[in-house]
C-alpha cells in the first residue's frame, strides 16, 4: 500500500456523516480492492447511500460477507418453488429482525409459466420485485416450478436487486445457473449467515 493511500486510508474509516471531498467509487475501488458496480466518478456518500450503508466499515464488511448486523431497513422478495411454501414461513421466523420485511408472492395460486394466466401473476411478482432491494432464492427439494423461479431471478437482475441464496438443511435441489454464474453469496439455514448474505448482495448490486 503507497504512502499516500495510507495516509487517506483514516480518513475513509472515519464515522460516514462527515463529507469526504473528491472521494469516487474509484478511489475505494482501488484502496480496497472491491469492485463495486458502480459509476467509478460517483461520489461515495451517494453510492453509501444508494446501498443503503452507513459507512464504509459496513459496506466493507458487508462485501467480505462477515456483516453482523443489519445496515438499515430492507425489503426482501423470496423467490420459492411451490412444493417448498412453508420453507418461506419457515425463513420468517428465522430471520426475524425490526430491519427485515419478507414479502413473497403466494406460490399455490401461480399458473404454469407459459400459460395465458401467467401474464398478470408476472405483473404482479415484478411489481414485488421493484419494491424490494433483495431477491432471496430459497433452494429447497422442489422442482415443479423452476421456470417461475428462474424468471424472478432474472427480472430482480435486470432491475439491478441484489441477489442471494439460502439452502435448506434438507434441500436437494438445484442452485439455479444464473446465480452461479454471478456468484451470488449463499447461506446455510443459519440467521447469522442468511443475514450476512443479504447485507452482501446489498453491496453487490
């Protein structure tokens, strides 16, 4: 590390509610060798604000995947199969926390996917999707309904959500390809970790 990146360095440490003049995506990018997905001009009180972090300790933290706590208030839409619909109540009382809002879209009433009744079941998880900053894909044992799945995956992308996976200690299906392929973080069926992986996609966006 240069000489003048440790000076700066206290400086980007310090408590987020003081202004940090000049300081872009960029810069931290390059200090902290994170890649943020972000304009690299961007200021970096915008982009803490965006993201939803307080500082740079949390968004730090949150990208490394070793978050202990909840930056601030996030919606988070679950993306399920619905042979596994209690595994969402399930993931409820797990994760309950004054800073997590599940919603989730009632599986039993989805029609098959390519299906004329597809159409406003679509409108309708989009409008969902558009409302929450993270996109939960629980993996379970189903399998009936992985076009649904896949499609809400896709949509919480294209709508720049953050996106991550929680296996079910018993689950023996598939983590769909489109979260491997962008190395979505994934937990066990553990609070601690599922929390960690939202605040992790939250800095992945």
């Amino acid at each position: 590390m240069s000489t003048k990146i440790r000076k700066f360095c206290p400086r980007v440490r310090a408590a987020f509610g003081r202004a940090l003049p000049g300081v872009c995506v960029a810069d931290i990018e390059a200090w902290y060798g994170l890649r943020l997905n972000a304009p690299p001009d961007m200021r970096i009180a915008a982009f803490l604000a965006a993201r939803g972090f307080r500082s740079l300790r949390q968004l730090r933290r949150a990208f490394h995947g070793e978050a202990r706590e909840v930056a601030q208030s996030r919606r988070v839409f679950v993306s399920v199969h619905a042979e596994d619909h209690a595994k969402v109540l399930d993931l409820h009382k797990l994760t309950r926390h004054p800073k997590i809002a599940l919603d989730f879209y009632e599986c039993s009433l989805r029609a098959p996917f390519q299906s004329p009744a597809a159409v406003l079941a679509q409108e309708i998880i989009q409008e969902k999707i558009a409302r929450a900053a993270i996109v939960v894909c629980v993996v379970g044992s189903g399998s009936r309904w992985q076009d649904w799945v896949d499609w809400e995956l896709r949509t919480g992308l294209e709508l720049r959500k953050g996106v991550c996976v929680v296996r079910h200690p018993r689950a023996r299906g598939r983590t769909p390809e489109i979260l491997h392929a962008i190395g979505a973080p994934v937990a066990t069926w553990d609070r601690m970790e599922i929390l960690a992986a939202i605040e992790c996609a939250a800095a992945l966006i």
